[in-house]
C-alpha cells in the first residue's frame, strides 16, 4: 500500500527498533511507496512512512532491495556531498563513504554480507541515518 510521507521531525528524530519477520508487510509498502516516489525519491527507511523499525529500501535501478536490520560494518574514502530528503525540503551537505560493507537479512531471512560504492552506497549511507534518527 502507498503510504504518506512522514515529515514530523519529532518522530522521525527517534532510533527505530529492531525489525521481525512480523514486519514483513512493511517491506511492501516501502516497495510501493518508493514506486509512487520513483520520480523525487530513491530509497526510504521505514520511519518515513511511520514505521519505527529498522528497514530500509534502495533502489538499485533495474530493482529495488528491502534490507532488514542493515549495519555499515565499514566504510572508507570519506567526501563531501549535499542530499536531499522526501521528509525534507531543500538539500544539506553531509560526509558520506565510497565504499561500504553492509550486513543486512533480506526478505526471505538470510542474513547476507555484501560490499557497494558509489551512489548505491551513498543511499544506504542516508537510509541507515534514518534508522537512528538522524535526517542527513
Ligand atoms: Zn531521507
């Protein structure tokens, strides 16, 4: 289901709790939200659409992934950047990391590892901010 953009920074100020396979339906509404975003929008965590849980969504281009639990388990190159945020207007600068180890479970419970750089990483970068209550 297509879900409203949360934009209470209050609420989106707080750390989200560890997500469950209970919170399975929160990955498909993240997969139509960011559809119905698609032209202004690409990745959300799950408090944008007024979930606290610790979930996030990317989108890769060809596909979108839904990361339960995401953790950065390390980064290098660090550089300067300016973001925007759904929940935000206008853009703010912020350091994020080229390269990035990220350990996640994935829809179907695995627990996975898997290394990305570039503007997917800078995504989940911003997405796992959200996580703890930080917009950009
Ligand atoms: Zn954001």
């Amino acid at each position: 289901m297509v879900k409203p953009i949360m934009r209470d920074v209050f609420f989106l100020g707080q750390k989200s709790e560890k997500a469950t396979t209970d919170d399975m339906d929160v990955a498909t509404d993240l997969q139509d939200t960011l559809r119905a975003n698609k032209d202004r929008c690409v990745g959300m965590a799950a408090n944008m659409i007024g979930v606290r849980k610790r979930i996030i969504i990317v989108d890769m281009g060809f596909v979108s992934v839904v990361m339960f639990n995401p953790v950065i388990l390390k980064k290098d190159g660090p550089y300067e950047t300016e973001e925007g945020c759904l929940s935000l207007d206008g853009t703010r600068k912020t350091t994020r990391y080229r390269n990035i180890e990220l350990e996640y479970t994935d829809t179907v419970g695995t627990r996975r590892k898997q290394k990305y750089s570039g503007q997917i990483a800078q995504i989940i970068q911003h997405e796992c901010d959200h996580l703890e209550g930080i917009i950009i």
